[in-house]
C-alpha cells in the first residue's frame, strides 16, 4: 500500500510539473532570430540595429536629439520605396485623457506617417508607436522598440507581396508629454477620418512577452486574429484591469474616437528601466522585440487581408493563452458558465455532507492570509533596504522575490491543509475551497467578465474531477483527479506569473492572491502527496518544512543578487525651482522618504508649492532652500486687446527665453476666463479654481517663435498671469551635489528638472 501511494503520488507529481513547466513557456517570448533571416521575416538584430541608432541619447519632443531621430526614421522610410510626411501641427490632449499636473497639456507635434499602398484596399490598417522619449531616458524599450518594429515590418511587407488593404504606419511624436502626437492624428489627419484597425506597440519595460493587454470594445473579432498570430500572449482578465486603471498611451485617442478597432501590445517585464537613464540599447531583452516583431508582422497580414468592412464590434470575448494556442469564447458565456461551476461546485458539496459548513469558512483563512503576508514580506524587503521605496514598479531582479511570494502563499495553504485536515476531511476542505472559487467566478462574471474564468474554470474542472473520482477506484480516479488539476495550473499558472511584472512588487499580494487560488484548487492533488496518506508520519511536516525553507532561500538569495551599482543604480527624485519675482530657489522632491542623497538637499516635511509655482498642482513635495541662479524666466508679451463691456480680449505671446522642454501659464483665480485658444487651438475653460491661480495649461516643445495665445476674460483691469518653463539640466545649477556611485535618477516626467516662474500684470 505505502508504495502504490508513492507510486501515484510521484506519477501526478511528474505530470503536474510538466505541464507547469509547459504553462511557463506558453507566456514567454520566442527566441530573437538573426539578421540572416528571409527578407519577408521579422528580424529582431536586423530591428535591433534601429533601437541603437535612436536609442543613443534622451530625444523628448522638441529636443534636437528629437529632430535627428525623426530625420533618421525619415530616411529609411525613403531607403524602403515608401513616401514619408511630416504631420507638423499643434494639438491638445483629449479631454479624457489624464490632464498634465499644471493644466490641459498642448504640444507642437510632428508626426511620421507613411502609407504601403494596398493592391485593393477595403481599409486601412494603422501600425503605431512613439518615436519621441522621456526627457531622461535613450529610450531603447519606451519606446524605441516599437518604433524599431515599425520599420522592420515595413522592409518585410516591401520585401514580400503587397497586402490588400492600405497598412498606414503612423510614427507618433509627444506621446511622452500629452499622448499629443496620436491625438493631432486622430483629429487632423486625413487618413485618419474614416477609421479602421489600428494596432499600437508600446514597452513599459526591457523583458517579457509582448502582451496584448487593450483592446476596444466589442473586441470578438478582433481576437479571433490575433490568436492567428504565431505567439498569441494575452488574456481578457488584463483588458478588464486595464479598462479600470487611469493610465493612457497612444492607443487611447484612437479607442475614445469610436471611429477604431484595435488591439494595443506591450512588453513589461524588467520595469526598473522605465523613463529612466538605464533604458538603453543593451537593457533590451531581443527575445521580448521578436515577439513584438513577430506578431505585429502577423497581424498587419492577417488584417491587410481581410475585407474591414465586415469587421464589426461583436462583444467581447473571453480568452487566455495556454500552450500552442489562445482558448477563447464569447462573452455571452461567461455568467452560464460561472453559475454552472457554481451549480457543481454545491453539488460536490452536497456530497460531502455537513462538514462543508465548517470547511468553507476555513478555507477563506489562506485566502486572506497569505496576500496579507505577502504585503508584509515587501514591506520588510523595503524595511531592510529602503531603496526598494524609490522604485517605480519592481527591483532590478525580482525573479526571487516573485517566487518567495508564491513559496509563502503556498505555505500558508501547506500549514492550514495540515491543521484542519483530520478535522474536517479532505473532502471537505477541497469542496469548501471549490465553493469559493465558483462565488468568484460568479462575482467576476457580473462585475469583470473577462477575468471571471480565473475562478470559473478552476472551479468547474475541480468539481467535476472530483465527483468523478469519487465514483473511482485507483489509477482512475488518480487520472481524473490529475486532467482536473491540469486545468487550473495551465490557466491560473501563466497569469501569476503575468501578474507579477504587471503590478509589480508592492502589490505581491494580489500575485499570493491568485497563488492561493492556484493551491485551492489543487487540493486533491496536495491531499494525494501528504504524508500521512503515504504513511511517512516522521515526515509530517516535510510539505511545510520545503516550502519555508523555500520562502528563506528566495528572500535570501533576492537580497544578494539585487544589489545596487552603477548598471542598477537607486533612483533618486530632485527637481530645482526658481521664482524671479523674489530671487528665491527651492529644491523640490516626489520622495516621501528621501534617500540619503536626496535628503542632503531637502530640509521640508512635504507640502504643496502651488501658489509659488502652480503648474506642479497640488501634489505634497519637500522642499529645501537653493542658491539663486542667474536664469531668465519666459517672457509674456500683450500683442494686442480689444474691450467690450466687463469682457477684455487679449493675444498674448508667451516666449520662453532659454531652451525649455515645456512652458506655463496660469491666470489669477479672480480673473474668469471665459474663451481661450492656445497655439491655435480651442482651450476648455470654466474649469473652477483650486488655489490662488485658474486657468492654465502645459506647452511641450514650445515652437522657437512662441506660443502664440487668444485670451477672452472677465476683467476691465488689469489680469494677473503666472508663467513658467522648464529644462532637464540640473547638474547645471548652483550646488547641485553629483550623485555618488551606484545612485541614479528616477524614471519621473519630472526628474531633473530646472523650473523658472515669474508673475505679470498686464
């Protein structure tokens, strides 16, 4: 007997391993392939070449390293046949878009676009990424990747036959700044009129798979394609996440413009670089560009094939990767399938008899506990090295701690299943965890659809493995009990480990969350290897004993690997502020607990600065006196004003005198405004003052000659106006301290910042 149990428990182990090994690798990217790939194949070392070309020094829009990026892209557009234009326009960001800090963002923009002709087209297929980046960041992976991936999948369609339809390869500028580049297209380019299916390339990091993470509503369609592509990674649980989160990129005029069905793709693994000075060429993972690469290519085919005008918003579907392939139903499923599984999932309980009652509220013990615990264990990395604090999203080498967290949640599950097993029963445990898993499912289906077959699949392959194997002597029910347990490791497996990078560190407990729902719902298979069921009391503990150790040797490990140097430096936050009207300097900084270098500068417990410098809202940051430097503010300039009754017209031209990434300009809070027109372009007003100022909005890349501005307001005197520009040379100012080795700067659209304000009344 004790070596039939040990036989079946090493037969189900081996089985569950493999499979979990086989999960993995259905969300990993593909191997980069070389420069000697065919012509009509996506290369990523022959793409990679662009990423260095462009990716050499920060180029933020407006920047002269921006200028020379564009006419690099320009020319090769040129090399492959194509008849590239230069969209040069300002534009503003969408009203529902996430405002700048200081006001409605503006931007003068230049776009890229080109158009590989189609031999009949039905529609347009648009191919996109920003080719500017962040003010502080080469940006290699944000997003020099998709730019890169852009011009690959253009040599490959000119090498090969023409697709069908028009594929529109959209290169987008200030994306960084204000998304102002993609809205300038969506709004004022004729190509972009009638619509279509765009397809957006973005990297919130260096590594990982490219992950189809957005889409447009109504997506069925959509997705049926994208599962065409050789390397399908996505799960409609992201889109649901997504659609709930406040972040924006490029695809986001297009989705809000309902003129556009889409699909938007990111890699985002190896966070630690984003907008930041380490996001170089050799940061990039080539592995993650060649999944980005490889499926672009596939989609820009399998939509410049298809007749677009029989693409329709159909629902949304529900999908997930499992290896070789995306699983996908429709939508209309979801609510029948997750009240199936809980239907099941009570009829094992049924089974079980009264015991149930007492096992299904143990079971929500290791679901609350071991994300509690989780959360503790970053808390106390961060405790033990409190640069972990500063980092945007993850450590430079997560992978250990990852893996403690899962280590942790398991044991939290080992300890409890130990506890409460001869107590309650297995069968009682496992159908209390079921129950669970299907009210999710249920929950989900109502509130998230696409994230609800996480709990309803699990849920209703468990249930039912077990009322089989119940029926079942042996090897049989060992065989149902095992295809029952497959079924959550190949679905919850993959999206713990998605999960990860996606939120990151400080929310591990959501990633022990799903681990918890992983265990729950493989608890016949943790019944089968207990000890007690094959005999070996003197190792009772062993499953729990494993799995500290584990939790141990990870923490352990993560703090010696991830240590801090020049390549992975601790980031760092300081900006400098200088107000001409006084001559008095400040330092300013995000962080809420400085760093020793930061702190060297800063003197101030946190507090706004939004009545010296409004444009940084009412964001708390600390502050410390600086030296004055001799820097000139922009210059504010009435060029002409007419009157009629309690309304004063005035055009304006604000001119920075240096060279700024961006300039503002607030109007006293006393002062209504009651039409505006920045650039030339129509300003919403009426917004109600927050604070000493009022309207105001944010320029990126200013135009040499100014920003020309309209101005209606309610005053027969004079107005009051706050103006301020902003630069990225900080070292350059007085006192300013070098970072000593192994301390950087933080990914921030604010690090480094020099700012120069003064007030007019005019």
């Amino acid at each position: 007997m004790r070596d039939s149990a040990l036989t079946k428990a090493a037969a189900a182990l081996v089985v569950l391993v493999l499979t979990g090994f086989v999960a993995i690798r259905s969300a990993q990217p593909p191997a980069a392939r070389a420069d000697s790939a065919p012509a009509t194949d996506f290369s990523a070392e022959r793409a990679f070449a662009t990423v260095r070309t462009i990716s050499t020094t920060p180029h933020p829009a407006g920047s002269v390293a921006n200028d020379r990026v564009r006419e690099h892209l320009i020319g090769a557009l040129r090399d492959l046949g194509l008849s590239p234009e230069v969209q040069d326009t300002v534009s503003v960001q969408g009203a529902g878009l996430s405002s700048s800090v200081g006001g409605t963002g503006y931007a003068r923009v230049r776009n890229v676009i080109t158009v590989v002709p189609g031999t009949a087209p039905t529609g347009r297929v648009f191919l996109m990424a920003h080719y500017d980046s962040a003010q502080i960041a080469p940006g290699a992976n944000d997003d020099g990747a998709g730019t890169a991936t852009i011009l690959e999948t253009a040599r490959a369609l000119t090498a090969g036959e023409r697709p069908r339809n028009d594929v529109v390869l959209v290169l987008t500028d200030a994306e960084e700044a204000c998304l102002c580049g993609a809205k300038a297209f969506v709004d004022q380019h004729p190509l972009a009129r009638d619509g279509g299916v765009v397809l957006n390339l973005e990297a919130r990091g260096s590594s990982g798979p490219a992950i189809m993470f957005e889409t447009t509503e109504g997506n069925r369609e959509l997705v049926e394609t994208y599962a065409r592509t050789p390397y399908p990674v996505g799960t409609s649980f992201a889109v649901e996440i997504y659609r709930l989160l406040p972040n924006d990129t490029d695809f986001t005029p297009f989705r809000e413009s309902g003129r556009f069905l889409g699909l938007n793709t990111a890699y985002i693994d190896g966070a630690a670089v984003y907008h930041a000075p380490t996001d170089r060429p050799e940061a990039m993972d080539r592995d993650s560009l060649q999944h980005h690469g490889s499926n672009a290519l596939a989609l820009v085919r399998e939509f410049g094939a298809l007749d677009l005008g029989t693409i329709r918003s159909s629902g949304d579907a529900t999908y997930f990767p499992v290896p070789g392939l995306l699983i996908r139903y429709p939508g209309e499923l979801v609510l029948p399938l997750a009240v199936l599984a809980l239907i099941v999932a009570l009829a094992l309980a049924w089974t079980v008899g009264r015991r149930v009652f007492a096992a299904a509220p143990m079971a929500l013990i290791p679901i609350v506990v071991a994300p509690l615990l989780a959360q503790g264990l970053w808390m106390a990395l961060v405790a033990i090295r409190p640069e972990y604090g500063g980092l945007p999203i993850d450590p430079y080498r997560p992978m250990w701690y990852r893996l403690a967290v899962i280590a942790l949640s398991v044991l939290v599950v080992l300890v409890w299943y130990a506890l409460f097993r001869r107590r309650i029963t297995p069968a009682a445990l496992t159908a209390g965890g079921l129950i669970w898993l299907a009210i999710l499912g249920v929950v989900l289906a109502v509130f998230t659809p696409g994230g609800a077959y996480l709990a309803t699949l699990p849920a209703l392959a468990g249930s039912v493995a077990a009322l089989v194997a119940a029926r079942l002597r042996a090897w049989p029910a060992l065989g149902v009990q095992t295809v029952g347990a497959l079924v959550p490791i190949v679905i919850l497996l993959p999206t713990v480990l998605m999960l990860f990078p996606a939120l990151g560190m400080p929310m591990a407990g959501v990633g022990a969350f799903l681990t918890v729902l992983l265990a729950l719902a493989l608890l016949p298979m943790i019944d089968l290897l207990h000890p007690d069921t094959i005999a070996v009391r003197v190792r009772k503990a062993l499953p729990s004993l494993v799995a500290t150790v584990t939790v141990v040797g990870c923490v352990v490990t993560g703090l010696a690997v991830d240590t801090f140097d020049d390549e992975h430096p601790s980031l760092t936050h300081l900006m400098y502020a200088l107000d001409t009207d006084d001559g008095v300097a400040v330092w300013l900084s995000e962080e809420s607990e400085p760093q020793p270098w930061t702190a060297g500068h800063l003197a101030n417990e946190p507090a706004t600065v939004a009545d010296r410098f409004p444009a940084f809202g009412a964001e708390l940051l600390r502050t410390g006196p600086a030296t004055t430097a001799t820097l000139p503010a922009p210059a504010l300039t009435l060029v002409s004003e007419s009157r009629s009754g309690d309304q004063r017209s005035m055009r304006l031209l604000l001119d920075p005198q240096r060279a700024a990434r961006f300039t503002t300009l607030h109007v006293a809070a006393a002062t209504p405004v009651t039409a505006a027109t920045i650039g030339g372009r129509p300003a919403e007003v009426g917004i109600p003052a927050d604070g000493r100022w009022g309207f105001g909005f944010v320029f990126h890349a200013p135009p040499e000659t100014g920003v020309e501005i309209e101005l209606t307001v309610r005053s027969t005197g004079p107005v009051t106006f706050r103006v301020m520009d902003g630069s990225d040379d900080l070292p350059t100012v007085p006192d300013f301290r070098p970072r000593p080795p192994g301390v950087g700067v933080l990914g921030s659209h604010s690090s480094e910042l020099v700012a120069v304000a003064r007030t007019y009344t005019l």
